[in-house]
C-alpha cells in the first residue's frame, strides 16, 4: 500500500466540455480500489464515449542527435540487437537503420553534389525516427528516406486500414482500440532527368496486441456543465472519455476503464506507487505480427535493359528463400500499385507483399533484410546509364504527367499513407513521397505507337519481363 505521503499525486490533465477546453484541474487524487468488484459496482454511473480520435499517439520531439534506438527499454538495445536472441524489434530497427545509411551514402555517391538534410524526432513514451531528405540536387528532385519506430493505440478502423482487406475478416471490428508496434523504411526517390525512373520501397514489421483495461480510482469534483459533463484523461499512451449522468453534481471515486498499451509517465508513476490494479486482456482484441513490403519502380520511358535488370535483382533475392515469391509477389506488386479510377498501374512493378505471418519469423525477418540489400544494386546502376541522357520539354512535360499518377495513387489509394494520416503520424514523412512537380491535363492521351503511348500500354496491361 502507498504511504501517507503518497495519498495524492498531482498530474496535468485536462477537462473537456462539449466544444471547450477548460484549464487543468488543480489536484487530482489516485485512490487504489479495494478490489475489481468497484469497477463492476460502480461502472453503473458512466458509460464509455466511442474515442473520435483516430490513434493515440503522442506528438514527436525534434531530438539534436541519434539516439542509439527509439525501442522502449522493454525491447532491448541498438547495441544487442546483433545478437540472435534480441527481440525481433530490436533487429528490425538494427536493419532499417543500416539500409537507411547504405541507400543515402549510395545515393549522395551517384548525385555528386546533393547532401541530406536530416530531422530526428522522437516521442517520449517511446518510438521515433529518422526523415532524410536530399531535394533539388543534380540528379535527384526530391529523394526521401525516412525510418520510424512508433508505439500507440489505434481503434478497429485504423487497424483494418493497416491490414486491408485481412483486416475486415479478424474480428478486428468487435475490439476496442488496439495497442501496436510498428516499425519501417520507407523511400521514394524522384530523379530530375525524364529517362531515370523513380524509385519506391517500404519495408515494414508491424505488431498488435490485446488492449489492457487498467482500472483505478479518481477523486475530483467539478461543477456539472450542461446535460453532461465529460471528463478526459489525456497521457502518454492513450485517452478515455467517460460521461456523468445529468443530475451528477460530482465525480468522487469512479473506477474508469482506461485502454493504453503500456504503462507511461504518469501512469508508469501510479503503477510504482501501488495504485493500478492488475490489468487485463481486453475481449475480442487482436494479437498479432505481420511483415510487408516491396520495392518497385516507375519510368517515364521503357528501356527494356532496365526494367529487365530491375526485375532480375527482385528475383534473385526472392529466390533465395523461395522460389514462388517472385512470381507470387511480382502478381501481388501489379495488383497493389493500380489507379483504379484510370485502370493504370503507378508504373512497371517490382515485388511487393504484406500481412505476411504465415512463414516462419526468422525467415522472414532475413528475407525482409535481403530485399533492403537489393535496393541499391537494383537501381543506382540504372541512374547511372539515365542520368546525363539528353531531354526536351516534351519528355519533361511526359514524366510530369506520369508524377500526377504518383500522387493520385499515393493520397487515395495507398495503406501505408493511409495508415500514416489515421494514426496522426509525422505529416512531414507522410508526405515526402510526393514529388516537387506534377502535371494535370485535361483528357491527355498520347498517340499510339509512340514511346510515351508504349509506357501507358505496359501500365494498363502488365508484362512479364523475365
């Protein structure tokens, strides 16, 4: 039991009335429950508000240096995630970080002028990242690299956004908000030059577990505003909304049913003092893992050399741990990057998989790691033979065109920006897939038989280049 000296704790917490914000209360007091039985006994006098925010997820820190890692303590180390039995997070974020140093250097190399701007942010329940942008150099327009760690709590729509259509057939619908992992590289790297293709990858490590129901005691009294008076308890990890019944003059005692993750700051410092109860799994809730990803390129022009060796490179690395992947994943690639609206593919595939637990982790996690080593061999030679090719302001105006595709698929069809806008993700890394220019005209169609009507074909109508 908590000493005397410890019977209240003071925490910044905030009272929201219906359209209002109102200053924090000035003491808030924390009264361990005798037993659960108060939950059940006094959970008659409020009722849970569906939460309107997408995802609990604090809001990032800009930090002046790397950290070693953005994992919580819990997950282990930078420095031990070399060693086989650190947590699968622990490497995963050792690998995505390595990638992003090897892609940057490879593509400062081949600009030969360009740097990366860098931004390190971090949120303090734990989880941050890396943005590297090089944007207006010789080569590249605009060239993003970006990783990120995040922990939050997301409700059943954002996890089916996550999850796609696997989302829709889990039971996802009947959980609360569902804690999560995440973890990522994620790159799109657009070149100026119209015969140099633009490249994407993403690579990925995503885990959910069952919301925890934390109960606890709150002693405040306020004056009733309204029909309804609606208390907010805002934190590190999460947020409820509870409402008192009209009539209710005070809130005195009330066990509230508060869903996080895991226990931070204020609620981490209640834990040590003695007043959360044990927590439990809340029904119906998902616990899972998945790995995705892909890498896959979109020219303006076809030069079949380099579409071939693009394709060979993703072969290769799916062939070393199975030889269906390419075949499976290259299908799966064609049917993801769709414009549905115009019935085009963004451009002319690669691989791309997701949802993947249906293997064995470890092999996964290798596979994961082969394909981010593939990305340079992959692409820079192609840059390399493109780069410096002459061009005319119709080729430019062509690859502006292409890039209004880009948009149009990354804003209203792809999960992972979709997923990154639900949960209040960095707006900035969201968003830097996007290139500085793009072009829109009206009812564009380019003659047929020539070379920008042969590039509209193949996206209309897949190929196989091997």
């Amino acid at each position: 039991m908590p000493s005397a000296a410890a019977a209240s704790v003071t925490a910044t917490s905030s009272l929201f009335f219906v359209g209002q914000t109102l200053k924090p209360p000035a003491l808030i007091r924390f009264r361990r429950s005798a037993s659960t039985e108060v939950f059940s006994s006094r959970a008659r006098f409020l009722r849970l508000v569906p939460v309107r925010a997408a995802v609990a997820i604090e809001k990032e820190t800009p930090e002046n240096e790397r950290p070693e890692t953005f994992l919580r303590e819990a997950d282990g180390s930078h420095s031990a995630a070399a060693s086989a039995s650190a947590s699968v997070r622990a490497r995963f974020e050792r690998m995505i970080r390595e990638a992003q140093d090897e892609v940057c250097a490879a593509i400062e190399e081949a600009d030969g002028g360009g740097t990366f701007r860098e931004d390190v942010w971090s949120r303090p329940g734990g989880g941050g990242g890396i943005s590297r942008v090089l944007q207006d150099g010789a080569v590249w327009e605009k060239a993003g690299v970006n990783v990120s760690v995040v922990y939050g709590i997301m409700p059943p729509e954002a996890y089916r956004a996550a999850k796609g259509e696997a989302g829709a057939t889990d039971g996802s619908a009947k959980a609360g908000p569902v804690p999560f992992f995440a973890a990522g590289i994620s790159s799109v790297l657009h070149p100026k030059n119209p015969f140099a293709p633009t490249l994407h990858f993403n690579y990925r490590y995503f885990e959910t577990d069952a919301p925890k129901v934390i109960i606890f005691s709150i002693v405040h009294q306020f004056r009733k505003h309204g029909s309804a008076i609606y208390f907010n308890f805002l934190s590190a990890s999460g947020a409820i909304l509870a409402v008192l019944p009209e009539g209710s003059e005070h809130l005195q005692s009330c066990s509230v049913r508060y869903m996080l993750s895991q226990l931070n700051k204020l609620e981490y410092l209640l834990y040590k003092l003695g007043y959360l109860l044990p927590s439990r799994d809340a029904p119906g809730a998902p616990r899972q893992w998945w790995f995705g990803g892909g890498t896959d390129f979109t020219p303006a022009y076809i030069f079949e050399e380099d579409v071939k060796h693009f394709h060979m490179i993703q072969k290769q690395a799916c062939d070393k741990f199975d030889p269906s992947f390419y075949p499976r994943f290259k299908k799966w690639c064609d049917d993801y990057f769709i414009i549905k609206h115009r019935n085009e593919r963004r451009g002319l595939g690669g691989i791309f998989f997701d949802d993947l637990n249906n293997y064995d982790q470890e092999m996964l996690l290798a596979f994961s790691t082969e394909c981010t080593k593939s990305v340079v061999p992959a692409y820079i030679p192609i840059i390399e033979r493109r780069k410096n090719t002459p061009f005319n302001e119709q080729h430019k105006e062509w690859q502006q065109l292409r890039r209004g595709r880009y948009v149009e698929f990354n804003l209203v069809y792809d999960r992972g920006t979709t997923f990154g806008l639900k949960t209040g993700g960095r707006i900035e890394s969201i968003l830097v897939s996007l290139p500085l220019t793009a072009r829109w005209e009206y009812d564009h169609q380019p003659e047929e038989g020539t070379e920008e009507w042969k590039l509209l074909d193949a996206c209309k109508n897949p190929k196989e280049w091997l």
